[in-house]
C-alpha cells in the first residue's frame, strides 16, 4: 500500500486530537496547529476553512472556532487532499457549510480513500477519532483546475489544483491580498516529502513546485510543519532534485534500493543537519520510503 510504505510508524505521528488555540498568520488567516494545521481564512462576508482533522469530533472542534472567527454566515471547507487527517472530519460542520474541493481529488477519494482509512483504522494512535465515522459527504462544488472564492471585503482566494504530487490530487490554496499560500502536504518546511498514494509522482511534484514560485508568497503555510515563507519552496524542490540526482546515479551502478538508503540517509545527515534535527516529523525514519519512490521513479 503506497500510503503505508510512503509513512513511520504509527508511534511516530503527533496527537490528532486538536485545540481550539488560534495564532493570527496574516491580516485575514489564523491558523489552529496541530495534526494537521488548520487554517480559517476569514472575510466580511465568508470564512474558508482549509482541512478538517482527524474524525467527527475533531471537525466539530474546527466548525466551532471558524465560528468564533468568523464576520459574516457563510462558511466554506476545502481540503488539501483526501488523507484522513485532512478530510475525515466533514462530518463535525454544519449541514450548510459548502464543501468544495477539486474533481480528481474526489475522484482519488472515491478510489483510494477507503484503503487508507484502513491504515488509520488499523492505528491504535488513531482508531478512537474514527470510532462511528460513517461514509464522507460529497462536495457541493467542485473544479477542474482552479476556482475563486470571494469571502467578502476584499478578499479573494484561489484554490488550485496544479498536478499530482504527495497524492494524485493535492490542493493548493493562495490568499490574494495577504499572498500566504496554504501548501497541504506539498510544500513542508525541512520535512522529506512522501509520495503517499498511487497516483502521486515526484517528477510531477517538482512541476508543481515550479509552478509556485511565480506567486511570490509572503508566507506559506504547511500542514504538518512550521510556517516560513517562499524559500520553503525552492528549497524543498532543491532537496528532492539533489537526492533525485543522487539515486539516478546509485540505481544506473547497480547499487539496490535498500543499499541506497543506508548511502543517502548518511548523506542526509552530513548535508542536512536541520532537517534532520526537525521535530516537526521523523525525518531519519521517512528516508526510507522516499529513496525507495525515487527508485521506483528511476529509469
């Protein structure tokens, strides 16, 4: 199972259960952090909330702060692609809350997603947030490439769909005014990327990146890491574009996927250091399942 093999142990995740703490990133974008963060952009008229959390309880502890945040009635909910953590939680908004999230990914969702809710079922750390979790309600809208939503004074979001990367359907998300790009799992801060369900690629991945950089962002905001700004960007694409390199050449020597590992987690550690030392996620054990994608990838 690609999600399985791409992720640490289950001891090794943080907590899923989420707070109701809230710090303030931009003028119109607060952001609760936890597994994963959780990010309310908040207009005049409208509030998006950006991912749910792991499980009912979880989405009705987010449904209640984007309530307490929010200025006008609407809410809006959109998820950064369709791992549990990031959409199990529907179920805890209102009825009237308006899901919108981009067509492949409903479609990856439909395909893959129940296969991975075993995975989290599976997990001692995780089973309790699922307990009694019924089928996930369907998007009310959902695009093709991008959409714009209007949250009210001013403020305008684009929701993007760019290409496969982490999953076959990850969403980017850009505040206009406030230039913060909500990245899901595709732009992490010093954490080593996982290609975590079948369709996803790193050749792709770093079109993606690419693709980011024109928007300039002010700050960008990870799912499972710290929130930095565009260097967040071209560094991670210049990480994965070195060991990329760098397993091309093992791979052509006749070097096995296993050996490779043990060569490039060395040169992890010496190249670099601060990755290694993020406590955001168990970087050393990640190593692994990235080398073994980067070789599946290797022609």
């Amino acid at each position: 199972m690609a999600f399985l093999a791409a992720t640490t142990a289950y001891g090794q995740f943080p907590s899923p259960t989420l707070t109701e703490t809230t710090t303030k990133v931009s003028e119109h974008v607060f952001m609760t952090t936890g597994f994963p963060n959780v990010v309310y952009v908040v207009g005049d008229a409208a509030t998006l909330v950006v991912d749910t959390g792991l499980g009912t309880a979880n989405g009705a502890l987010v449904a209640r702060v984007a309530k307490r945040l929010s200025r006008g009635p609407k809410l809006f909910l959109t998820t950064t692609h369709y791992h549990p953590e990031h959409a199990a939680g529907v179920g805890g908004f209102p009825p009237e809350t308006i899901l919108i999230r981009p067509t492949v990914q409903q479609q990856e969702l439909e395909k893959e997603g129940e296969q991975t809710m075993t995975f989290f079922r599976n997990s001692a750390q995780f089973a309790p947030s699922l307990q009694g979790l019924g089928p996930l309600r369907p998007p009310d809208i959902t695009f093709e490439s991008e959409a714009k939503l209007d949250l009210g004074g001013g403020l305008t979001v684009r929701l993007m769909f760019l290409g496969a990367g982490h999953t076959a359907s990850d969403e980017l998300i850009f505040v206009e005014p406030d230039r913060d790009l909500i990245t899901g799992d595709i732009v992490q801060n010093k954490v080593v990327p996982s290609v975590a369900s079948s369709g996803g690629s790193f050749a792709s991945w770093l079109t993606v990146l690419d693709k980011l950089v024109p928007l300039q962002p002010r700050v960008v905001i990870p799912t499972h890491s710290k929130v930095g700004d565009a260097s967040l960007i071209t560094s991670e694409a210049a990480f994965i574009r070195d060991m990329q390199s760098r397993a091309a050449a093992l791979k052509r020597s006749g070097v096995s996927a296993a050996d490779a590992t043990t060569r490039l987690t060395e040169v992890f550690k010496t190249n670099y250091p601060d990755w290694v030392a993020n406590t955001d996620w168990p970087n050393l054990n990640s190593m692994a399942g990235f080398v073994n994608r980067l070789y599946a990838e290797t022609r």
